[in-house]
C-alpha cells in the first residue's frame, strides 16, 4: 500500500522537522493509537535512531513497531524504515516551504504480512484515516505554539 498525503501549516519548515525529529517528547492526544513512543538508542536523533512504538491499531488489536531514521537532512528531509505488528514500511516526510508556512509532505509505504494481508482492503482504508488525522493533529498542535528545539 502507498500513500501520500500533505498539509500545510503555518511554521517554519525547521519546527516542522524538529517537531517530527522529536517525535517521541510531545504528549500524545486522548484517544491516539499510539499507546507508547519511545527512543531506543542514546544521544539525539540523526541517522540510525531507533524508536519503539506500540499502537492500538484496531479495537482488540495492539501491535508493536520497531522504526529506524534512514535519512536525515535538517529543515527538509526525515525518513524511517520500520517494522512489525505484521507489517514493514517506509516512511518520508519533506518539507517545503510554503506561503510563510511548510507544506509537510507524507509518504508512505506499508507492506502487510499474515491476517493484515488477507484485510488489504480494509487496512488501506484504515490506515488512510490514520495517516490523515495525524497530519491533522500534528497541524493543530504546531499552530497552537508548541516550542520545539529547532
């Protein structure tokens, strides 16, 4: 499954990055899959940081997702390879300025594995909703003057 999807909020493309860069130290919203996020080798992120995600992914199904930053080009390029939870994927965001702001563009890839393969169909709508409502709150909480450490 691919998907591509982009927003624009109203920071500078080094916030956005930051933001994102850091994306195990802001407080998740009630209601998120992500149960826990975690950064799993010391020192600050760059190419080769490992993080630790457990995800709520469907009602009674919870699933555990080990990712690792592949590409790390400040203020415009961050990208992961991850897996687990019966999938494996890549996934990259650029970030382009925009009308005073950045237009933070997501792709992604996600390649299914065992009873994730059989719900094609079901996940890719799933995930597609996912995908656009973290876009969203990411939008929110930059909008809302979140301090990041650029």
């Amino acid at each position: 499954m691919y998907f591509e999807l982009s927003i624009v909020i109203r920071r500078a493309p080094a916030d956005v990055f930051a933001f994102l860069r850091d994306k195990d130290k802001y407080p998740q919203k009630p209601g998120s899959p992500v149960l826990i996020l975690e950064q799993t080798t010391p020192g600050p992120a760059g190419v080769g940081t490992c993080y630790r995600e457990v995800l709520q992914m469907l009602p009674f199904v919870r699933g555990e997702i080990l990712s690792r930053i592949t590409r790390f080009e400040s203020g415009e390029h961050l990208e992961e390879e991850f897996e687990g939870a019966a999938m494996k994927g890549h996934l990259s965001y650029q970030f382009v300025p925009e009308d005073g702001g950045t237009r933070l563009i997501q792709r992604e890839t996600l390649t299914a594995q065992g009873l994730l393969k059989v719900l094609g169909p079901v996940m890719r709508c799933v995930f597609s909703r996912q995908l656009w409502k973290r876009l969203q709150e990411i939008k929110r909480v930059l909008e809302s003057g979140w301090e990041v450490a650029v």
